[in-house]
C-alpha cells in the first residue's frame, strides 16, 4: 500500500512516540559502503518499538523509506483483519526472508532465488485509530547496498511526469526504448530515475488494455458510444447477428460528414487491404479535397464480401450523409459491389479502377509469345482512343493481329467497356482520379500500424490517427496556398486569373497545361455565325511497334477539335480534360491566345479548386478518443505549462532563479499543510456516470474469423510487418537443410491472436521462431530477437537485414 509521499522523508507530525525517552529514537548516518559514498552522510529516522502512525500508509511510508536508505527491499508478510474486515496487525519484513524454492525441472541448472531466510521484520499493531510498532528485528543475514535500492521492486515508483510522458509518445508511436532513452536523459542517468525500463513497459501494456477493454467488439461499441456523447454528429452503425455477434461496422466523424458536403461529387471505395485478426477488409469512403489530396469520408470493416454485405454498408454510409448520394463512384472489379451500387447508387456513374486492370496484364498476357508488343499495343489503345469509335476500332485491330480472340479475360473487358475505358467515362466528372488508389494511398498510412493480427479496437483507434493525418496535412496546404503565391510564366491575363482563384496545387496542374501549349497549333476549320471550329494539332512522342517488331518510339501528331462559341464564350474540346479533372486543356488554352481572350469565363474556375471558398469543414475539429486524459491528468498538463513558462523566466538570472525557487519552496509548504489537514474529496463523478451507463449497454461479441468470399488473400495488399514475415519464410524454404525440421502447425495458427503482447506489434510468436528464423533448431540469440521485436527494443527491419546478411 504504497503513498505517493516521498519515502525519503518521514514528516514529523506522522510520528507519535509512545514513550518520552530519547532512547526511543536515534538518528544513523548511512555511507559507510565504499560504492555509495557518493555526497554528504544522509540522517535517517531508525524503527523503534512504540513508535505511533496516524495511518497504515504512514507506517508503510516510513519502513519503506527507511529500508531505501538502508539498501534492502520490503515485503508485507502477515496481515491480520477483525470481524468488520478493519485491519488489527501486520508485518514487514525484508524481501530476502523465506526458504528459498527451486523450481527448475532440471537440477542442473537451478533457477536463481533471492530468499535467504532473513530475520529482518517489523510489526505493527492497531491502537485506536493509528498503528503501533509492536516488535523490531533489524539485523540482516546478508549485505545490503543503498546504491542498488533502485533495481528492487518495492521502490520502484512511475510518476506522474513520467507516466504522461511515456502515454504521449506511445500514441506518437515511439518505441519502447526510444520513450525510455528520453526519461533517462532527462533524468540525468539511469541512477536518478525511480523505475525501470520494465516499468515503463508494464504500464503501457496496462494502459493498452484498459483501451481495449474485456471485448474486443464491445469496445469498439463503448468506443462509439462515448465518441456520440462528445459529438452528437459523430455517427455509427454495428450490424450483429441475433447471437449479438458484430458482423459489419461503419463510422464517420463529424468533420468527415460536413467535407462530404464540399465533396460530394466523385468518391473511390477499395476493400482491398486485409487489415484485422478477423480477416475482416478495410473499406474506406475516400474523396478528393480541393488540393487534390485525399480525404476521409468513413470507414466501414466487413465480415463478408457479399451483395448483401455491400448493400447494407452503402446505405448506412448514404444515411449517414444525408441521404445524398455522389455523383460518380470508383471501384474494384467486384460484380457484388457493382449490383450493390446499381441498387443503392442507381444514378450514380459506376467507374472501374483503370489502375487494378492494367495491372493484371502480365498475369492474363505474359504467356503470349509477343508480350511486349501486345502490352504497349494495348495501352495506346486504351490512353490513346479519343472518341467511343476510335476505341472500338483499335481494339478490333488489335484482337485480329495478335490473335487474342480467344482471351477470356480481354472479352469481359471489352464487353464492359463503358465501365473502365477513358474513351467511355471521359464525359464525367472524376476530379482527376482514375482509379482507387486514392484508397490505397490511405491503406499505405496503415503500414507499419496494423496487421493480420490487428484487433477492431487498435484498427479503429489508428483510423484516428490516419484522420488526424489528412486534416493536418489540409490545414499545411490551406496555410501554403494561402501565404505563398506561385509566379506566372506567361504574360497571359487568364493565367493570372486563375492564380489569384486556385489552390498552389491546382494552378500547378493548370500550369502543365499551359506548358503543353507550345507543343499545339491551332487552325480555324470553319465559322457559322458566332461558333467556331477549330483543329489543334498536338506534337507527342509515342511508343509504337516497327516493322521488325521491335519497340520504338517516335514523334505524331493528334489532332483535337475544338468548339469556341464567342457568344457565350462555351469552349469545348474533343479530349474532354475539362469534363474529366476540371482544368482547361492545352488545346483549349491555344485557342483562346488565339482568340485574344484575356480572360476565362466564370464557370471555368470551379468553386471546388477556389482557395479563397469557406467551406464548411475547415471550421470543425476532429473528435477524438482519450480515455487516459482524466480530470488528474488535465489538471496536471495545464500546471505544467504554466510552470514552464516560469521556468523560462526563473532561468534568465540568478535574482529570478532565486526568486522563483523561494516562491516555490513556499508554495510546497502550503501544499504539505494542506494535504496533512484536509483528505481529498474531489471525485470524477461524470466518468463514473459515464462507466455505469456503458456497463448498463448490451454486450456486443467480437466477429468468428471467416474467409471472405471473392479475391482471395494472396492478392490483398500486405502490410510491410506481414511481407517481412511472408520473405523470411520465403528464405527459409530456399535453404537446404539435412536436420529434421520441427512442425509449424502452420494451418492452424493462420489467425492466432496472443494476448500477452501489444497486437500492433510486429506478428512473431514464440511457437513460430524456428519456422521463421531457419531449419536449424533456434538458438538463444534467435528467441531473444523475436522478443526484442515484441518488446520494441529492435526494429523488424533490422532483424530482417541481420537475417538476410547471416
């Protein structure tokens, strides 16, 4: 029963003696060992019989401090209670008392005790209201250090300071021994701290589980819970099945529904990233922001890759929203999302990723003898078909040559065409995006954090981090665009025009454009009336196959049409890059310096790429989870700031140091006074409300892993910590070997989730280090490295590199 008292000092109104006589106490100078002699001597207060203490805690204190001093630990060995459980009587007594125990199977190598059957005790018993030293035994039957009175547990204490500090940087995601390392610089050395790094680690990993809670669904539902009542916007829907098991989870903030109302337009939707221990897919509502940039809209973790699955997260994320659904959306090549949204999104233009399809040629057309020729061949058909005909006709031409008639996979393509060919889809607004990589851009922050081990609370919890992420980096843009100005490089007015209008990085794009105008030559076709036709003729450099079936690269020329109504000033152009990503094309730009134009109209600066819009978002913060940040601990941050302010002027001169270090010297004494005539009343009653109501809350149970239907695993995008684990497996199958090697129970550990670890660690398990590391039978160093990668003291990487080069 520890106080947070010093244990260094024994206040003097905590002591009643029992009897008048001077000889019931002395004081004792400790410094006669060669290894602490280290100051001056220290005055210590020697246990006597008949000592009184107000309390238990004093008594302890001052044992506690007393053997500190002294250089040996305290452990409680007998307590004894009456019939209304009041405690009578108890001991201390020295740590290294009892017989020692082995327990060590092998005699050989017995297991190191620290019992020595030391008679060293004290006893106090109950008088009144205060407790009595009863009985004392001060020798020893061994040494005893002062010095090393920090490495025994009993006087190891984590501060307040300390314990802030460490939560700050686990959430900043420093490692263990980098946390620790800044303790003891501060400190001064590993002498002046009162704990260890072992400590420090043991709270966090207490501190973690006290997140997490007693379920892992049911966390995330108490996590939502208290997420509302900070932000009544914050919105969450949990699809259980009728055992109340958690089958589907969809959340959004407040923030990330008010940037839907800005960007409402064109959303990408990916659930290619296997994110939890419940092989449950990430699947992220993403959008595009007014720098281009991507930002969250929601997030949702499904169980299943269903219709029905799709169906029910669709409509919750358009309930969520506001029943407003986007104009345009992109996705997978997954025929259940596509009758999801044909049924939930029916107005909506259904985009295929261009990106997920041309990745699959080497897979579908490696085994063709003209590969390469087929693959440059098809990708001019496809970046290079101006119009719907142009298309269909290069494709035709292509099938026939390389005779590819009989490709399955190039048929389903072309039979969907209008799902995924530029030639088809161009006419639609996508901000620029082509494909779901912006959801993929937003897995890549999830490297390094979660895994296949990951549990729905972490996940849920770095989704915060990753929402924190893209709002910081929109405030830096917002503050870039709005303090630095990027310099014309014509003379143009309309560049001008849309400098003063766009954001830094959009005027960059329009810039592109406007460079690319020197590769184009406009000439007037025809006049009919105020509507002009003109022919822009764009110098390019394209790959093509010659005639001796090599891969060359040679100059052409394309021509664009170009429609100009001087009336009303409607431009059109036939590459439709208006239409598309909202920024006037080089062939358009030609046309109007030739048309002498000095200045775009209106409706071709979108509100959407406008730095100087107010939009509604920008002035909302983020709601975020903070289950350590009690009133204590807010209490104690806001007095830190304000003694370091102090602290800075204290530091100016000896006359403010000075003036400083008595203000606080008088303010300790008014402290102790206080706390020795007052007991402390203050009590968080809104967080113990705030408990009951969420212990009163039906339980929800966590997901049963199941495999997901569709795309199978191997073909997900892998977090770095699973392709570390995935190429030493690799290695190891690579390296003959003439020892036996020791079963993996591989199959059935595919999902295991060990609890005694922090599961956004790096996924090594003790049963798995032989079949990880090598053949051979693994070594001690080799258990010690997985441990270190558990603990933090190593790197994944690190192990790796010492792997790969051994």
């Amino acid at each position: 029963m520890e106080s947070n008292l010093s244990l260094d000092e024994v206040p003097e109104q905590d002591s009643v003696f029992h009897e008048d006589n001077e000889d019931d106490f002395t004081f004792e100078e400790i410094g006669g060992c060669l290894d602490d002699q280290q100051g001056e001597p220290i005055m210590m207060l020697e246990p006597k019989k008949g000592m009184m203490f107000n309390s238990e805690d004093d008594a302890v204190r001052f044992y506690k401090g007393y053997a500190k001093k002294k250089g040996f630990g305290v452990i409680r060995r007998t307590t004894r209670h009456d019939e209304d459980n009041k405690l009578n009587y108890f001991t201390l007594a020295c740590s290294r008392q009892g017989k020692a125990q082995y327990t060590s199977k092998n005699s050989f190598k017995p297991n190191p005790s620290t019992r020595m059957q030391c008679p060293c005790k004290i006893n106090f018993c109950r008088r009144g209201e205060q407790f009595c030293i009863t009985s004392v035994m001060l020798d020893h039957n061994h040494p005893t250090s002062p010095s090393k009175s920090r490495f025994l547990r009993c006087h190891k204490k984590l501060d307040l300071d300390a314990k802030r500090r460490l939560e700050l940087n686990d959430q900043a995601g420093i490692r263990m021994n980098k946390n620790f390392g800044s303790l003891v610089i501060q400190a001064g050395g590993y002498d002046k701290l009162e704990f260890g790094e072992k400590e420090c680690r043991n709270y966090l990993q207490e501190t973690r589980r006290l997140k997490l809670g007693a379920g892992d669904a049911h966390a995330v539902y108490q996590y939502f819970l208290r997420m509302q009542s900070k932000d009544p916007d914050f919105f969450h829907v949990m699809d259980v099945d009728e055992d109340g098991r958690l089958r589907n989870v969809f959340w959004a903030d407040a923030r990330s529904r008010a940037t839907y109302e800005s960007y409402s337009d064109v959303i990408t939707f990916d659930t290619t990233y296997l994110t939890n221990k419940y092989s449950m897919p990430f699947a992220p509502f993403v959008g595009v922001n007014h720098h281009g940039e991507s930002v969250l809209l929601g997030c949702g973790l499904l169980s299943n890759e269903d219709t029905e699955t799709f169906i029910w997260l669709f409509k919750s994320w358009l309930s969520c929203m506001s029943n407003k659904p986007p104009n345009a959306i992109i996705t997978d090549q997954c025929k259940a999302m596509q009758n999801a949204i044909e049924e939930v999104f029916p107005n909506a233009r259904h985009r295929w990723c261009i990106w997920h399809i041309m990745k699959k040629i080497p897979e579908k057309l490696s085994g063709y003898e003209k590969y390469e020729n087929i693959k440059y061949t098809l990708s001019n058909v496809v970046y290079d078909s101006l119009t719907k005909h142009d298309f269909d006709e290069a494709w035709v031409k292509m099938i026939n040559k390389y005779d590819l008639r009989d490709n399955d996979w190039l048929d389903g393509l072309y039979n969907n065409r209008y799902l995924w060919a530029p030639a088809y889809v161009k006419d639609t607004f996508w901000a620029g995006m082509s494909s779901t990589q912006r959801s993929e851009s937003v897995n890549a922050f999830f490297d390094g954090y979660v895994n296949a081990k990951t549990t729905l609370k972490q996940f849920v919890g770095q989704y915060e981090n990753a929402l924190r992420d893209k709002v910081e980096k929109e405030n830096k843009a917002d503050s870039k665009s709005f303090q630095e100005v990027i310099p014309c490089i014509t003379h143009y007015d309309f560049e001008r025009q849309f400098q003063v209008a766009y954001t830094n990085a959009k005027f960059q794009e329009f810039q592109e454009q406007l460079r690319g105008k020197i590769y184009c030559y406009p000439a007037m076709l025809n006049k009919q009336g105020s509507i002009y036709t003109f022919r822009v003729r764009e110098d390019r450099k394209i790959f093509f196959e010659g005639e001796d079936g090599q891969i060359k690269e040679k100059r052409f020329i394309s021509e664009f049409t170009v429609l100009f109504n001087q009336g009303d000033c409607n431009v059109q152009c036939l590459c439709r890059l208006f239409e598309f990503r909202g920024i006037l094309c080089s062939h358009i730009l030609s046309v109007l310096a030739l048309m002498e134009m000095t200045e775009v109209p209106s409706k071709y600066i979108l509100q959407r790429w406008r730095k100087d819009f107010k939009r509604k978002h920008t002035f909302m913060k983020c709601s975020y989870d903070d289950m350590l940040n009690t009133t204590i601990v807010q209490r104690y941050d806001s007095l830190c700031k304000r003694s370091h302010q102090v602290a800075e002027n204290g530091a100016e001169s000896d006359v403010l140091y000075t003036l400083v270090m008595n203000g606080l010297n008088e303010l300790q004494i008014k402290i102790d006074a206080y706390r020795a005539n007052h007991e402390a009343q203050d009590q968080d009653t809104s967080s113990k409300h705030e408990d009951t109501m969420l212990n009163n809350e039906k339980l929800v149970l966590s997901p049963i892993r199941v495999r997901s239907v569709g795309r199978p695993p191997s073909k997900r995008k892998e977090s770095k910590i699973d392709q570390v684990v995935r190429k030493l497996r690799a290695k190891k199958q690579q390296v003959p070997t003439s020892t036996k090697k020791v079963p993996s129970q591989k199959a059935g550990k595919a999902n295991t989730y060990c609890e005694g670890h922090d599961a956004g660690s790096a996924g090594f398990f003790p049963n798995e280090f032989q079949e990880l590391q090598t053949t051979k039978p693994a070594t001690t160093i080799h258990m010690m490295s997985y441990v270190d990668i558990l603990q933090g003291n190593k790197d994944v990487m690190d192990l790796l590199d010492a792997s790969l080069n051994g």
